[in-house]
C-alpha cells in the first residue's frame, strides 16, 4: 500500500463568467459546457491534477484540456472542505471506487475520518463541429 499525499488548491476554471454563469467553484461551473460519459470505477492517478473539492460528497479530477472526471463519494464525507489536503491510499496505478481517503485541514495535525470515493463520471467538451 502507498499512501498519497494530495494538496487541494484552487484551480481556475475554464471560460470567462457571463452573468447568467454558475457561481465558480460549483460543480455547475466546472462542468458547464460538457457531456457526462458512461460512470467507470478506476481512473488512472498519474494523468490526473488534482483533486478539487466542490462539497462535502463531489470531487473534481482534471485529466487534459477536455477530460475532467467526477467523483460523487460514497456518503458524506464530514468536514471536507475545499482547502483540505488529501490523505488517500492508493494501491497500484489506478484510483478506484471505494478507495478510502481522510482530509487534513491546514494547521491540523490530525486528519478527518475516512471517507470512500465513487464511481469516476467523465465530462468532455463535445468534438468541433458536431
């Protein structure tokens, strides 16, 4: 078992905001203009930045410039916060649905209770032209 540390950090989100635009940091702004995929159980972790917090049960995993992932945790994860750093435990290559994780909120030294991602939803930008 390997034990990956994850910072969370704000990431800037694609596209200018229109005054009709989801609040940034929604899961309706990262997602805006995309179209959710067929759910999988594992992603590969090296191709992935982040993962950003949304709320207390959503995840964000940016893959590429098209590709961004969704996780719905399994449950509530209680006291997970956008600022939080991952603690997660990861075993081989591959992140995967029921992988546990605790977050650690900064200037804590103990991390939150264990908390279990999802399945991963893909969200790519729809091809030019189509």
């Amino acid at each position: 078992m390997r034990i990956v540390l994850i910072p969370i950090a704000a990431l800037g989100l694609l596209g200018a905001a229109a005054p009709a635009a989801p609040r940034q940091g929604t899961i309706e702004s990262a997602l805006a203009g995309r179209v959710a995929g067929k759910p999988v159980d594992c992603v590969d972790h090296s191709r992935l930045d982040g993962p950003q917090v949304i709320d207390d049960k959503t995840l964000i995993y940016r893959e590429s410039g098209r590709r961004i992932w969704r996780n719905d945790l399994i449950g509530v994860c209680p006291g997970l916060k956008p600022m939080d750093t991952l603690i997660v435990d990861v075993f081989g290559t591959q992140l995967c649905r029921n992988d546990r994780f605790r977050a650690l909120t900064p200037g804590l030294s103990i991390p939150g209770p264990y908390c279990r991602l999802g399945k991963f939803t893909p969200y790519d930008r729809p091809a030019k032209g189509k």
